[in-house]
C-alpha cells in the first residue's frame, strides 16, 4: 500500500508542471519523477557531461524504452543546443509529460508510443542556460557553452574540413548517434519562426551557386518541414518575425537563409543516416516565463505530428540465407544517393524515409550482386508503421562487417558522384564483363 501511495505521488508530482524555466536541479528532479512513476514506459540516461559537469539527460519513451526493438524506429527532440535559446527546453517537458498522462487513456498516443521508440533530449547545453543571468531577446553570451564555443558551429561538416575542436556536448551526441538507429529528428532553437532543412552548408555540386543547397532527399525535408510548419498555430502563415524577414509557408533551406559550417542538422543526416530538421520556436530567444504557456499551445500538435513521420517509407532487414542478419549491407533509393552510403544496423536493419511512390530498393553486400526490389509506398504513418521490404541473400556471406571501411571523416561533397555508391558492386562488375569480352574478341 505504501508503495502504491508513493507511486501515486509520483505520478501527481510529474503531473504537475508549471509553465516556468526549471533549472538545472528542477529539471533533474521532473525527469527522474516521471521515470519512477512510469518505470516500465520510460528510461532516463545521462550520455555524457557539459563542460561544466552536468549531465546530458534523455529520457526515452515507448513500449521498449530501454533497448532497440527490430522494427520499430527511432526518434529524437533536442533542445536547448544554444543555452539562451530556452523555449524548447520548456515545451520538450509538457511534451514528456502530455505522452506519459496520455499514454493507455488515447488511443493516438498509446499506438504511437507503442510504435515508436523516442528520444528527448531537454538540454544540450545546460551551462549555456544556467550562465543566462539577464535573459534577453535578442542574444547573451549563454548561448554558447562553458568553453565559449559554439555548438551549432562544432559537427564535422560534410562540405568543408571545419577542423572543429569538437567539444564534450558535440562527442556525447555524435555518440549518441553512433550508438542508435535514429530514423527522423528535429533540433529546436529560438530566435525566428521556421521549420529549416538540410543542407546547412553546400557548394556547386548541391546548388549553392543558384542559392539553395539541394540534399537527395529534398522532396522529404520539405515534406517534413511543412509536417512542423502547417501543424503549428502561426509558423505556416511565413510572416517571420519583422517584416524584413518572411518564410513561404513557414519553411526555409538551410543554406537559402543563411550559410552555416558545422551545423547539427547536416551532421545527423551525412553520418547518422537520421534527417533532421531545424525548428525555430520563437521570435524572442528567452521570453518571459507567462509566455511558456501559450508556446506549448502552439507547438502540441506540430510536435505530436512530427514524431509520426517516423513511419514514412520503407523498413526491413537484410539477411543471408539462413535468416541471420547482414550489418552494414547498403540500402538505398535508385536516384537517392548518399554520399555515406545508408547502411544497415547490427541486426541487419534499414530505415528509409520517403513520399508515397514507386521506388526501386537497392540492397548491396559486398562481394555480391545487389538485389533490387521495386516498392510501391502509400502514406502509411496513420498506421504507425513503415511499409516492409526485406532482403534475403541467397548466399552466407563472411564477416561482412569487418570488410566495410567507416564512412570518411570527411566526406566532401566535391567528391559526389551522381551513381549511388549502392550498386558499384554490380557496375564493376559490369566493367570487369565487358573486359574480359574484349580481351576474348
């Protein structure tokens, strides 16, 4: 009975969050009641330490919140990454509190967490927020972190050796990354009203000569930016915040409204193989606390909406004969390029986020003639799931993992080229055909 008592406690504390900035402590201690409250939807882990010493806290939601499900994907918020930038640290709280009090009482909910395994990620920079002594519109020192850097700044940048010092914030979510199968994600700022999308840096290859830097995926950043934009109470009229400054439709390219080296968007999307976009929540970077109330307001369903589109496209595992999973086979779109190539996980997995459409599926083991599949995709996310495509090789292949370089530290664009590196196997093999009949003619 006590134990009863004290859970239901917990659950009224978690409950009970008030539109207001929750230092450091205050946001340790909601977190850490939520997760005793709902213990088996909910894991709280710290991935690292700011500069200062603080924790870097996520708390991950959904049916396996502790582990990696096969088939379902991954997803995560991040806030907070400039320290004076503070309403999506506040609004990514109600958020976690909206999902634990919905989850089981609506239906919506309950199947998107049973679906969906997320990620949210309060504070990137925390000694950013806690350095903000006088909070201001318009910029603070607070927004970089307790080395003076820049965090939006400090991602290895796919265009340019930006010779960053990566900082202990940046390595804990490259980490991070590494370390999941993170599908979609969204990194909420402050300072404008947009929904940004990749590519943040460019040159001639992608577009930058005529203003825009064009990823392979263009069509589905756009999708996913008007997901945020037209689900949002204001951010789809593109009014901005001054007249100088208007977004059609409430959504921009990265690179269209001004250039950035290092950003946290491109990063996720060359080496993560996890399209994230860039939301700005706010005109003022750290309104007044009684402004906190109606910024949820007019982000819930944007927020709820977004997460969704987790479960656009196509999933599957790639496997051998055998039915054991295939790591690091390259599965991609023909016609979708990646300059890393999207590879899949330890359990031979894959996630591809694309429109409804015909597409062909392009499976490569090295060492092995690629598979091709033709998919037809519908708009599936109301079904909280991806369509399915698996690939089975009809041969055992040996220690595939081992054979497969990383991805380059610094794959730069200039180096593209228009055929995806998926079927090279296939097409040097093509060549070493033609060879050998030349030689035999």
């Amino acid at each position: 009975d006590a134990v009863g008592i004290l859970i239901l406690c917990l659950a009224s504390a978690a409950a009970a969050l008030d539109f207001k900035y929750h230092h450091t402590e205050e946001l340790e201690e909601f977190l850490r009641g939520v997760h005793a409250a709902y213990p088996s939807l909910t894991h709280l882990h710290s991935i690292g330490r700011s500069v200062e010493g603080r924790d870097l806290w996520v708390l991950v939601l959904g049916r396996f919140p502790t582990h990696h499900k096969i088939g379902i994907p991954e997803f995560k918020y991040v806030a907070n990454m400039h320290g004076d930038e503070t309403v999506g640290r506040e609004i990514l709280l109600h958020l976690i509190d909206f999902l634990v009090t919905s989850y089981g009482r609506d239906p919506v909910i309950t199947r998107l967490l049973n679906n969906t395994r997320i990620h949210i990620m309060p504070t990137m920079n925390p000694d950013g927020f806690e350095a903000t002594k006088v909070p201001d519109c318009y910029y603070t020192p607070g927004r970089y972190n307790g080395n003076g850097e820049d965090l939006n700044r400090n991602f290895p940048d796919a265009f340019e050796d930006n010779r960053a010092s990566i900082q202990p914030e940046t390595q804990a979510v490259m980490d991070w990354i590494k370390n999941e199968t993170f599908v979609l994600s969204a990194n909420l700022h402050g300072g404008a009203l947009v929904a940004s999308y990749t590519f943040d840096n460019g040159n001639p290859v992608t577009g930058s000569l005529k203003g825009y830097s064009r990823s392979p995926d263009d069509d589905v950043f756009i999708h996913l930016a008007k997901t945020y934009s037209s689900n949002h109470a204001s951010m789809y009229k593109g009014t901005g915040c001054d007249n100088r400054q208007t977004f059609p439709e409430g959504i921009t390219n990265g690179y269209s409204w001004y250039q950035l080296e290092g950003g946290m968007q491109d990063y996720n999307y060359v080496w993560g193989q996890c399209f994230e976009i860039t939301l700005e929540l706010s005109c003022c970077k750290y309104p007044p606390e009684d402004q906190l109330g109606k910024f949820w307001r007019d982000n819930k369903v944007a927020l709820i909406e977004y997460i969704k589109q987790v479960h656009l496209g196509v999933k599957g595992q790639v496997t051998d004969k055998n039915g054991n999973p295939i790591p690091n086979a390259i599965v991609e779109a023909k016609g979708r390029p990646h300059v890393c190539p999207y590879r899949t996980n330890q359990q031979g997995e894959y996630f591809l986020l694309l429109l409804p459409g015909t597409y062909v599926i392009n499976a490569t083991v090295p060492g092995f003639k690629s598979m091709l599949k033709t998919v037809e995709i519908p708009d599936n996310t109301g079904n909280f799931s991806a369509v399915k495509q698996d690939f089975s090789f009809p041969e055992v292949p040996d220690k595939i993992s081992s054979k497969v370089a990383s991805c380059p530290k610094t794959p730069l664009y200039q180096e593209f080229t228009r055929a995806s590196a998926a079927v090279k196997p296939t097409i040097h093999l093509l060549v070493l055909m033609t060879v050998v009949l030349a030689i035999f003619k």
